[in-house]
C-alpha cells in the first residue's frame, strides 16, 4: 500500500532527482480517480504541486480543489445511493423469492416431506440506512395506553358489535355457506389441476371385505382405486422432485444475489478507500498551500514594519546628523572665543608682572597679591560665621572675590602708585578671569550635548544597518522560501528508508534519490561484491592447499615417530614361547581351538538362558493361577462373611438376651478364656512363619556352600499343587 508524503524539493539548488522514478507506481490509480471525481474542475486549470510556487497560484488552487474535494464527495455519494437503491431491490428480489421458498415448504409438508432444514437469515435495511425512520414513530414504540374520547369509543362498540352480528350469521347453517363448501371447497376460487393431488382419494366400501364377499364389481372398483392411488403417487412424487428442484434453485438464486451484491459492496469499499485517499491528498496539498500562504503573508507583514523601522532609523538620524552638523559649528565658535579669552588672560598677566618688575623687594608679595583668590564665603569661615540654627557655613555658588585692604594687605613701603596699578591689574584679571570661566563652563556644556546629539547619530545609523541586514536576510529567505516548494510524493514502503517515528516524521535531512541512480549504485555494490567473494574463493581454495601440505607433512611426521617407536618395541621385545609359537605359525590351530571352546559355552549359555526362561513363565503362571483361585476364595469369603456378620448379629441379639440372667462373673471367666485362646492361636501362626523362614534361609545357605535340588523338589511340589 502507498501511503503519501510530503518532501522539500530545492528547484533551484538542491538535490538532482530524476521525473521518472518517482510516483510512476500509483499515477494510474490516482489519474483513474482524478478523472472519475473531476467533473465539477476543469483539468486544465488544476496545476501540478511543482507548478505552485506564487502566491495566487496557491490561492487558486486552494479554491479549484476544495471544489474538486466536493465534486470527489459528490460522486462516491451518487455511487453510494445507487448501491443502496440496489439493496432495497435485492432486499426486495430476496423477499419474494423466500416466499416462494416457504410455499415450496407448504406443498412438500403437505406431499409428507420435510424442507432442506436451512435456517431463514433476516436480510433487511439497517436503521442507520434508513434516516427518515428516525423521525417516524411505530406503534410498538408507545408503551403509554391511548387515549380515546367518548365518540371514539361508541364509534368503537358499534363496529365490534356489528362484526360480531356478521360472525354469528355466518356462523349458521346457511345455504349458501354449505354449497360453498361441498361444490367449491369453501372458496369461490377455481381448483388448480396442481392442488388436486393434494386431495386423497376416497376409499371405496367394499375395500376392507373378505376375497369371497366380493363381487366382479367390487373387484373392479378396487382394482381403479389401486390404479388411481399408484397414478396418484407417482404424480406426488414427481411433484416432489420438481419442488426440491425448485427449492435448490431458490436457494442458489438468494445465495448468487447475496455473493453480487456483496461483490458491489466490496468494490465501493475499495473505491471508498481511493476517494478518502484522493480527499486526504487534496486536503494536504491544501493545509501546505495554506500555510505557505500565511507564511507569505507573515513574511509581507514583517518586510513592511522592517521597511517602517529603516525609514524612522533614517529620517531620525538625519535629522541626528544635521543637528550635529549645526551644532557643531556653534561650538568652534565658542571654542575659538574661549581661545581668545585665555589668550587675553595671559596677556594680562604677562603685562603686568612686566610693570611690577620695578618694585624691587616687594616684587614677591605684590605676585602673591595679585595671585591671591579669597572668596568672601572663605573668608566668613575663616571669621567663623555660621549658620545659629544649623551650625553650618553657608557657602554660596557664585560668591565673589574678596577685594584688597590697603590698611590689611598693602605691604610696608610700598609706593601708593605701584598698590593702585596692582589693584586696578588684579581687578581687570578677576574680571577676565571670571568672564573665561563662564566662558569655559559653557563650551563644556555645549561638547557634552554634542557628545550626546553625536551618540544619538550613532545609534539610529547602527539601528538603520541593523534593519537594513534584517531586511536583507528576511529578502533571501523570502526568495528562497519561495522556490523552495513542497512536493507530495507516493512511495511505497519499501521506498521509504527514512525510520519514521511514532507520531510526526522528520524528513528536513531526508533526499529524494532517483531509482536509476540506486538501481546502477546496487549494481556496482554487486559488482563488487562478485570480485570480492571470488577473490576470497582463491584465498579460501589456495589456503586449503597450504593447510593440506601441512597436515600431509605433520601426518609423514607422525608415521616416522610411530615407526621409530615400532622399531624400538620390536628391538627391546621379550621372546617368549607363544611368541615362538606364533612366528612359526602354531598360534592359528590354538586360534581354533579357542574359538570351539567359545562357542560351546555360547551353545550352553544359550541354552541355561531358555531354562531359566521357561521356568520364570511357569512361575508367572503359577502365580497368575494362585491370584484367580486367591480372587475366588475372596468372592466366597466375602458372601461367608455377609452370612457371618448376620449370624454374629443374631448371636449378639441372643446373647444379650441370656446375659440377663447370667452372672458378670462367668462373663468374664468366659472373656478371659476367648482372649486366651485367641493369643495362643496368634503365638501358634508366628512360630510357623519363623520355621518356614528358618527353612529358607537353611535352603539358601547350602546352595552357597554344594549343590542342592531344593528348587526343583518346590517346582515339583508346585506342579503338582496345580
């Protein structure tokens, strides 16, 4: 059987496979259904599963076979009902033909034998072949008493009543009724020629009389009844065959109906099994389409968010790209105004240590004056100001420099034009000083941004690539996935190498190889393996050679050591008088005379052994003799004990009677007497047993030490006991 299954096949890039090997088994059987169910498709427009690789061809064909599933339904459906159709008539061929197989019984009962005794099998239309019955309510089906009105019932009682008004009329000695009955046997119908060998014919009256009452006359009508009776029976009898005859064939024709329709019904249960193949094919072929579609679907969906996410990566880093650009330039300039105040700031300072160079001792202090940064806040905590409620400095962000004290700072001789220059010089730096600071802190603030605006860029160009090689890799496993079609193939078994699991089947790493390549692989293997066992038939045949040669040589071998060993025997051999004998040929008369004595003993054992023989079947006889006459004793003894144990009972009886009058005194002298002599009979039995043992033992005894004739004095003794 071939069951199908469905293989990736890369058109495009894959495995080489031929056309011709593969599904060639089963194209007849499916073209033979596909042509039977395809009324409602065309052929033309229903592709191959290799020709459905697009996206609307999938669509198509989803619709053109799901139309050619039904058209499939449609037809086994047809065929279905026109089987059943076909029951209902075979049902009904059999009904009529059982009909006239029960009047065949009728008449062959009638004629005074039997029917072939063949069971009756109900052959009728199952429930489940009969839907409407479903809806249909028989009357056997209601358990619950009906109800009836009081019309119903009148209606009811009048027409019970005139039926038995008719009865009784009918019942009557009417005219009509006993015409009918003696001129047409109760039926207005008229008699067949056929039932009339039914009817026996009437005796006459003077049958039963005596040869010497009768009269020519009554001879004459005897002799007609006899001559209709024998006419009668021989027409009963053909009658009969032919009704066997019948019956025969009535019962081959039910069995030939039966054996037809069976065959039909057989062969819709084959067709069955094709259409539900060819439906569970179309339905597969469907589900891969269906799902190629939706993969198709999925991949359009996600190749348009991706193209989504490349447009906002790329509008938003361009937009990245031209805020840094203009950015950018905002803060050269800022950096080329920062320049230009640094540069400022050391002129300053270059000027006026150049002016502060005439001050001579007091150079040094003047520079640490100038140098000196003291904020008014450390100052305040120098002073120690602090907070009363907190105990804490207050500290401002921007607090400025503290200026000069000309009473506190002015150094002791220094001219008063030099304290103004230096004042006027360390104000005018401050000033630069904190204007470059500013300056600075902005230009740090605006790289920071820029680093930022700068990462920003970054990150939408690596999100752009990043979608850009999603997109690329979605694009060729879209053109792929698109020529990478799924073909359904039917394989037989033995075709089918993969080892298939318990629910599901892997067959990703399964390939789909031509039987020409595996037929002309088997026949190089074969080849092969030719030249192969017949090069292991040389070894085998020349290491059998070998191995000869040696066990010839091993063999040679043993004979030289055998001789040798032979030769030293001989030589360290002691010559004896029979040994002398034989060498000068003397030892075959002795052979002879050896062999005479043998066979005499063999004569004579012979002959003990037949005695011995004989004499064990005489015993079995014996004993045989002794068990019968054993048995018959037994019988007697056994009707002597009946009698004894009745006696006993009678004496027991008659006993107690006279104990009554006797004294216990006497009863138990008496007792004791009885078991006495009871012991002494017993003492008697045991010393005769033990003498006749003595004697045997006294018999065997002698045998051992010289013969004795005890054995046959007993055979003797035995003999003549018998």
């Amino acid at each position: 059987a071939s069951a199908p299954k469905v293989e990736k096949k890369k058109s495009a890039a894959g495995e080489g496979v031929g056309g011709e090997g593969v599904g060639g088994e089963g194209d007849e059987e499916e073209e033979a259904v596909a042509t039977a169910t395809d009324s409602g498709v065309e052929r033309e427009l229903v592709y191959k599963p290799f020709e459905v690789y697009s996206h609307w061809r999938r669509a198509t064909q989803l619709v053109l076979h799901s139309e050619r599933q039904r058209s499939i339904m449609k037809e086994f459906n047809a065929r279905f009902n026109a089987l059943l159709d076909l029951k209902r008539g075979e049902i009904d061929r059999i009904a009529e033909k059982r009909a006239r197989v029960a009047e065949v019984i009728s008449e062959l009962k009638k004629l005074g034998q039997d029917g072939d005794g063949e069971e009756e099998i109900d052959i009728s239309m199952h429930a489940d072949e009969d839907p409407e019955s479903l809806l249909r309510v028989d009357d056997s089906e209601i358990t619950a008493q009906k109800y009836l009105s009081e019309e119903e019932r009148a209606r009811q009682a009048k027409l019970q009543a005139e039926a038995e008004a008719r009865a009784a009329a009918s019942a009557g000695d009417g005219m009509a009724r006993r015409g009918l009955i003696q001129m047409m046997n109760g039926t207005l119908e008229s008699r067949r020629e056929v039932d009339e060998i039914f009817i026996d014919i009437e005796k006459p009256a003077c049958l039963g009389l005596p040869d010497n009452e009768l009269s020519d006359d009554d001879r004459a009508v005897i002799k007609e009844y006899e001559a209709k009776v024998k006419k009668l029976e021989a027409e009963r009898e053909k009658r009969a065959k032919g009704l066997q005859t019948e019956l025969a064939k009535l019962r081959a024709d039910v069995v030939e109906i039966c054996r037809s329709f069976n065959e039909q019904l057989g062969t819709l249960s084959e067709s069955k099994l094709r259409h539900n193949a060819a439906i569970s094919e179309s339905e597969l072929l469907c589900v891969k389409w269906a799902r190629g579609r939706l993969h198709r679907t999925i991949a359009d969906a996600t190749r348009n968010s991706l193209l989504c996410k490349l447009a906002e990566a790329k509008e938003k880093r361009a937009k990245a790209s031209a805020d840094v650009a203009s950015f950018k330039s905002t803060v050269e300039r800022a950096r080329e105004a920062c320049d230009a105040l640094a540069a400022s700031d050391k002129a300053l300072e270059r000027s006026f240590l150049k002016d502060a160079a005439d001050a001579g001792e007091h150079l040094e202090a003047v520079k640490k004056l100038y140098r000196r940064r003291r904020h008014a806040a450390a100052h305040a905590a120098q002073s120690g100001a602090t907070d009363p409620s907190t105990g804490i400095v207050p500290k401002s962000e921007a607090s400025p420099v503290e200026q000069l004290d000309p009473d506190v700072d002015m150094p002791e001789g220094l001219p008063l034009d030099m304290w103004d220059r230096l004042v006027e010089a360390r104000e005018a730096k401050i000033a630069s000083e904190e204007e470059l600071k500013a300056v600075s802190g902005r230009l740090a603030e605006m790289t920071t941004y820029l680093q930022r605006l700068a990462a920003e860029e970054d990150k939408w160009r690596a999100v752009a690539e990043e979608v850009g090689a999603q997109i690329k890799s979605h694009r060729e496993a879209e053109l792929l996935n698109g020529w990478d079609t799924e073909l359904p193939f039917k394989l037989k078994q033995g075709q089918l190498e993969v080892v298939e699991a318990a629910v599901v089947t892997d067959f990703s790493k399964a390939l789909l190889i031509d039987k020409r390549i595996v037929k002309e692989f088997n026949k190089e293997i074969n080849r092969l393996a030719a030249e192969k066992v017949e090069i292991l038939r040389e070894i085998l045949s020349f290491r059998r050679g070998i191995v000869m040669l040696q066990w010839e040589s091993a063999k040679a071998e043993l004979e030289i050591d055998e001789l040798i060993e032979r030769t030293k025997e001989f030589q360290l051999l002691r010559v004896t008088k029979d040994l002398q004998a034989m060498f000068r040929g003397d030892s075959e008369e002795s052979k002879l005379v050896e062999v005479s004595t043998l066979e005499r003993q063999l004569e004579q054992l012979k002959s003990t052994h037949e005695d011995k023989v004989a004499d064990l079947k005489r015993q079995i006889a014996k004993i045989s003799r002794l068990v019968s006459d054993k048995q018959s004793e037994m019988e007697a003894l056994a009707g002597q004990i009946e009698q004894l144990e009745a006696s006993v009972l009678e004496r027991e009886a008659i006993h107690e009677v006279q104990a009554k009058g006797v004294d216990n005194k006497e009863l138990s002298k008496r007792f004791e007497e009885a078991q006495m002599k009871r012991k002494l009979q017993t003492l008697v039995t045991m010393q005769t047993q033990e003498t006749a043992l003595l004697r045997e033992e006294l018999d065997r005894l002698r045998r051992r030490t010289f013969p004795t004739f005890a054995h046959v004095e007993a055979n003797r003794a035995s003999d003549r006991l018998v």
